[in-house]
C-alpha cells in the first residue's frame, strides 16, 4: 500500500513499504525517490510549483 505523507509545491510525497521508500510519483512513474523523507522534501521544494 502507497501511503500518503504530504504535499509540497504541488508534489505530492508518498511512502512504499515494501521498497522501504519515499517518493514522488508522477503519471505511472516516480520522479524521485530515496530511503530519507527529508532528501525527498528538499528535492520537491526544489521543484517549480506545479500551480
């Protein structure tokens, strides 16, 4: 089950438990993903915002 985390800039974060990773997903695929919510986070706020 992909769990919801949070938005930011319009990117929405989510948690797959069994990869044991955080990620933000974009169409069928993920744009990025790492073990570390907080290298994810600075990642989409790096992000144009999607609004």
């Amino acid at each position: 089950m992909h769990t919801f985390i949070k938005e930011i800039n319009g990117y929405k974060i989510k948690y797959w438990p069994f990869g044991d990773v955080y990620y933000i997903p974009m169409s069928a695929d993920w744009i990025y993903e790492d073990k570390e919510l907080a290298k994810v986070e600075e990642f989409a706020k790096s992000l144009n915002s999607k609004n």
